[in-house]
C-alpha cells in the first residue's frame, strides 16, 4: 500500500517535473493579469492541473499511452 503510494507520488512529480516549462509560462501569463481575469483564468489553471493530474494516474493505471 506505501509502495504503490509512494510510487503514485513520484510518477507525479516527475510528470511535472517533465512539464515544467507550460508551468512556468501559465503562471507568467498569469501574472500580468489583473482584477476578476486575473481570477477566473487562476481557477482554470488549477481546474486544468488537478484534470491533468488525474488523467494520467488514470492512463497510467490502464497501461495506455
């Protein structure tokens, strides 16, 4: 049950660790928003990043690529 958990947990830091650079420009554009854009497109990222998160534990669990 630990192994497979920390296994989970290292998968997703390396996938983001692998996508580090989409992260860095999200949150770039990010900043240069201001007001209720600026928190609308803050929950998108999030909303997008917990999807992308959990698509890939998805696709990883069914063996697909």
């Amino acid at each position: 049950m630990i192994k497979n958990l920390w296994r989970i947990i290292k998968g997703t830091i390396s996938d983001i660790i692998d996508e580090i650079y989409t992260l860095i420009g999200l949150f770039a554009g990010w900043l240069v928003l201001t007001g209720s854009a600026k928190v609308v497109i803050g929950k998108v990222i999030m909303i997008g990043f917990i999807v992308w998160i959990i698509r890939n534990r998805i696709k990883d669990f069914s063996g697909k690529e």
